[in-house]
C-alpha cells in the first residue's frame, strides 16, 4: 500500500510543475487523501488480530487421585462338580422290576432306588437254611457219637481208632456247619442286595435301565448315578501370567485365600469357599496349576456341571492408584491419561496399567499423589487446553484453586 501511494505521489508531482498555480489546491488534496490511505493500510492487521478472542476452558470432571491399597485378585472359569460321584450298580442279577425315585432328585442315603426280583434269592434262602438245619443235625449226631465212644474207649471197650473216627467226623461235621451257615449269610445277602438303596446323600441321576430289564452283575450293573453336592467342589486353573500376580507365585492346598462365585446371571454367591486341592506341578500342556475348592451348598444352589466365576482373592497391594475406564486411552505408544497441570491446562501423561477393579483401572505407573486426572470430555480436549475443572458428581465448575483429596474414584 505504501508503494502505491509513493507512485501516486510522483505522478501528480509532474502535473504541479505543469500548471501549478491552477491545480495546487486539488495536488494538496490528492496527497492528503493517498496518506489517509496509507495509514489505514498499515493499521489494518493490528487491528484484525485484536479482533480474535481467546479459546474458553474447557469444562470437565477432574479426579485428584491418592495412593490406595486395593486386593490382589484373579478371577478364571470354573466348572461344579460334586464331591462325590458315585455310581449305582446292580449286586445280583435278575429282572429290575419298579423304579423307586424319581429322576433328579434328591435322595438320602440308605433310600431304595430300585426293586430286583427276588424271588429266585428267595428260594435260594430257603435253601440255605435246610441245609444249615440238616448239618446241624449231622453236628449233633456226631457230636453224641463222639461222647459215647470217648467213654467206651477209656474202659478199653471199643478200639482207640474207632474213638479217632468218631473225633475227626464231629470236626469235620463243625466244619460243614460253619459252610451252610456262611451260605445261609450269603443267601441273605443276596436277597437284600435285590432292593438297591443309594450309597450316599446327593442328587440322582437318569436312571440307565427301565423296568422290565434283564441286569447282569458285573460290568452290565449300571444302573443310575448320584453326585454329592452339599458340600459341592469347584475345579478351575490359572495360568501362569495369573500366578505371577500373587505374592508367593503359586497356590498350595490349604492357602489362606478368599474364594468367591459369581453365578451365570451375574449375581455373587453367598458362600465362601475353601481351597481344597492344588496341583503340586504346572500342566506342561495347558500352562496351568489345577486347583479346586469346596462350597457348603445346603440350599441345592449350585449344581454339578454348572460353568460360574471363580474370584479368587490372595492378598493386598499399596501404593496404587484408581481411576475409571472411561478416563484412559489406548494409544500406539501404550496407554495415556489426560491429566491437569499448575497452568490449569490439559497434558498427556503415559501409564502402566494393572486389572481391573469393577468399572476402575488400576494404575501401577504414572501418576503421583495429587495429580488431577481429567475423565471425561476427552474427545474435545487437547495438550496444552485449558481446562475449566468440575469436582467429581457436580455439574459447576469448581473454584480454580487445588482441587481437594479425594481418594474415592468416579464412577
């Protein structure tokens, strides 16, 4: 613009000198008007850079984050199963006449189950008496003979072998009785093996054979199962990265743990549990330690086969710090926080992150006492924004100064 003006200047010089006492009015004029322009000109940039207003802060939440000491847990999948798994067989063979329970239930032990057909026990029984009665009349006899020729032989009556006879046939006849009562026992028996009663307290099965089946004992005798589940056990593993976690590196059984089951609908069982086997090696093909724990379960709450939630608590951990999830950002270089500075304005700060503790990260890296983690408005935010803070739970901003401890996290 300046330039312009120079070239004006210059041109109407020339018409001066040509007719200068008629035109000296309208030169004058010319050359007030050009340096009017001109200082317009240079004012100008000054002038629209004032124009522009200075960025507001920006609102947002911001968390001052102090040192805690929070539990050391894992959680891993893990399948019920009862404590005891026993199978129901038949102990004779015959025909399965009546089924006595009902599929599913529970069942005490000592409750029949099923009715075999005793009848051929039956018959079996009566046989083994009337042999027991007649060796024992064998016995007896034997018993007197035996008497009798003891006397005749001290008064040199009859031969010392007669009298050896008569001794060796009541031994043998003592013998013989002692079978037939052993197969009188086994007679019984048999006869009481024909109602099936179950072994232990728990749920019953399917049962595998229906009325009306021929059973052999052996391995033809299944019949149904029954599981254990008061108290009921949990089989789960960790893997080695889990382990690492812990203070001692491994479980041992007995390990003074808190044991917890988060059920498939997401509700946590009220029981505690006890940790009741450890593998004393690492499975080579899975990386895992197997383990497992025992519930009470006298409401029939859980059930064998069942998939839960095994949290698992082995300890505490200091000096770290808690923050929500909605507050940390993943990024190539790791994971960042947005975190306010003494200028009031909003900086990246890297950190090392832990597990999580319900909708928290756990900080292990990073931060310091005190610092103050902006958490949300984050897609506005920029290094260097200013940040107008609002406490935890408010919708005002709060006053400029140092936020005060809060060692609670938002959530």
């Amino acid at each position: 613009m300046q330039t312009q003006a120079i070239a004006f200047t210059q041109k109407f010089s020339g018409l001066l000198d040509a007719s200068r006492p008629h035109r000296l009015g309208l030169a004058l004029s010319c050359v007030s008007l050009v340096v009017l322009i001109s200082g317009c000109g240079q004012g100008r940039p000054d002038a629209a850079h004032a124009a522009i207003p200075a960025a507001p802060a920006l609102p947002a939440v911001v968390l001052q984050v102090a040192p805690q000491r929070v539990p050391i847990a894992v959680e891993a999948v893990g399948q019920i199963e009862g404590s005891k798994e026993v199978e129901v067989r038949a102990r004779v063979s015959g025909i399965v006449l009546k089924r006595l329970y009902h599929e599913g239930d529970l069942v005490r032990a000592g409750a029949p189950m099923f009715k075999i057909d005793p009848a051929p026990f039956e018959i079996a029984l009566a046989q083994a008496q009337a042999q027991l009665a007649q060796e024992q009349a064998r016995n007896e006899q034997s018993r007197r003979e035996s008497v009798r020729l003891k006397q005749l032989a001290a008064e040199k009556a009859i031969s010392q072998k007669e009298y050896d006879d008569a001794s060796s046939n009541l031994k043998l006849s003592h013998a013989t009785l002692q079978a037939a009562a052993a197969k009188l026992r086994e007679a019984e028996l048999n006869l009481s093996y024909t109602s099936v009663a179950a072994p232990v307290s728990g749920v019953s099965g399917r049962a595998v054979r229906s009325e009306g089946s021929l059973i052999t004992a052996g391995a033809d005798s299944l019949l149904t199962s029954i599981s254990q589940v008061d108290p009921i056990w949990v089989r789960f593993s960790l893997s080695e990265s889990d382990l690492a976690k812990l203070p001692q590196r491994r479980l041992v059984r007995g390990a003074q743990v808190e044991i917890g089951l988060v059920m498939p609908d997401g509700t946590r069982y009220p029981g505690k549990g006890r940790l009741n086997f450890a593998a004393t090696q690492i499975d080579t093909r899975l990386g895992t330690q197997q383990l497992r724990a025992e519930f009470d379960n006298a409401k029939g709450q859980l059930l064998p086969g069942q998939f839960v939630r095994v949290q698992l608590v082995a300890g505490q951990r200091d000096n770290v710090f808690l923050v929500p999830q909605t507050a940390v950002m993943a990024a190539e270089a790791g994971y960042m926080l947005f975190v306010m500075d003494k200028e009031g304005k909003a900086a990246l700060r890297p950190v090392q992150l832990g597990d999580w503790i319900g909708s928290d990260w756990m900080v292990l890296g990073g931060l310091a006492a005190g610092d103050r983690v902006i958490v949300d408005n984050l897609l506005k935010l920029r290094p260097g924004a200013a940040v107008s803070p609002l406490a935890p739970g408010q919708g005002k901003p709060a006053k400029a100064g140092p936020a005060p401890a809060n060692t609670s996290v938002a959530k």
